[in-house]
C-alpha cells in the first residue's frame, strides 16, 4: 500500500514538472500520452544498459521503463532518466531509421528537442507507436512547411541532406532536374526516387539521411504540382 502511495506521488510529480515544461515551452494543450510499456526486468536492465552507452558516447537518449511520451498541439514532451525533454514541432530535425533494440532492428524517430540534444524513439518505447509515429511526423510538416515555402518564394535553397530544392529545380549529388520535368517524388527501398518525364530517377539517398522528409515531400507535391497548373 505505502508503495503504491509512493508511485502515485511519483507520478504526480512528474505530471506537474511535465506540465511546467510544457508551459514555459508554450506547446499549447496536451492531446495525447502514451506510456512506455511493462518490460521483463532482464530485458530492461539490458536496454537501460545500452542507452548509458549512447548516453556517454554522444548525448543521444532513449526512453525506458517508466518513461512518458506527451504530444501537443505545438511541441511534444519525453521524460526519460528523469529528465523532461522538449521538443517544438516547428524548429526540431526528424529522421526515421533503424536501431537496435533489445529485439533485433526496429524503427525509430530521431528528433532534436530544444536545448539541440537528439532524442531517439524507438517503435516499441511506448504503446501504439502506429498512432504516435505518424501523428509526429504530420505535426512537423505542418508546422514547418508554411515557412518553407515562404523562404523559396525568396529565392533560397533549402537543403534536406544530400537533397536540395529550390522554386525552380530539385537535385542532389547527381542530378538536378526542373520541376515542370517532376511528376511526383517517392520513397522505395530507402531511397528517394524521383518520377519526371515518365521515367524513375534514383537519387541514392537513404531515406533515413534526409531530415524532415515529410516536409521535403510536401513541398515536392506543391512545387511539382503548381508546374503542372501553370503549364
């Protein structure tokens, strides 16, 4: 009974120190937590024992058993290692690519929170990543794809690693390309394939190198398809 009255505390605390981090961030209203799941404690001990590792070797951390994953309406909270971590949807870097877990190779979100400290969410680290992944994703494109558009309507160069665009062309190591030559930009294999004149270029770029690739996306839909109503 005193244990469990003491986890209540517990949580109540890290609600409210959530909650003021969130605040002082001004993400908005909470919309949704998801909670790391129950893990058996030779698996965990395991994990934990690998994000010290990444911890000591560059910073990077990884939630465990007990942590806590809060979205909002303009950010996102992760509590791990009993720190708050916060991430703004409008200024933070997403990757998607494989890790190792305690299961093999899974997929994870690398994001960058706002003291510029990369945080890595792997699939399994909380429940329903099929919600949450997506919902990520989407929030940072939509907070990020108006200013991008605004700052090529100016003239600039947006770089999403290897790949590049402007209003007028899309390119990468290889190749560049008008986009009236653009029907649409696609993702196959890990790898960032551009359809134009009827045929599929290959860029050779790993999808898990391009930054914000949903932002890249978006604005690869827009740009190809306002040549297209030009035309």
């Amino acid at each position: 009974m005193i244990e469990g009255a003491s986890r209540g505390r517990d949580e109540e605390l890290l609600l409210a120190r959530i909650s003021a981090a969130a605040g002082r961030a001004h993400l908005g209203r909470r919309r949704a937590t998801y909670q790391a799941p129950l893990t058996e404690r030779g698996i965990w001990r395991t994990a934990a024992a690998g994000a010290r590792r990444l911890l000591r070797a560059g910073g990077r951390r990884r939630p465990g058993s007990g942590g806590r994953l809060d979205l909002y309406e303009h950010g996102m909270t992760v509590a791990v290692d009993g720190r708050i971590h916060v991430i703004r949807y409008d200024t933070t870097v997403v990757r998607r690519r494989g890790v190792l877990s305690p299961r093999g190779i899974t997929r994870a979100h690398a994001l960058i929170d706002v003291n510029g400290e990369r945080i890595v969410l792997r699939c399994g680290d909380f429940g329903h990543p099929e919600v949450w992944g997506p919902e990520i994703r989407r929030a940072v494109t939509d907070a990020q794809l108006p200013r991008a558009l605004a700052a090529l309507a100016r003239g600039a160069r947006l770089d999403f690693g290897p790949v590049w665009i402007t209003a007028d062309e899309v390119g990468s190591r290889r190749t560049s390309l008008s986009w009236a030559e653009v029907e649409r930009i696609e993702i196959f294999n890990d790898s960032v394939a551009i359809r134009a004149s009827g045929r599929w270029l290959v860029c050779g770029t790993v999808a898990s190198e391009i930054p914000n690739l949903g932002v890249l996306h978006a604005l690869a839909g827009h740009l190809a398809g306002a040549e297209r109503d030009d035309a």
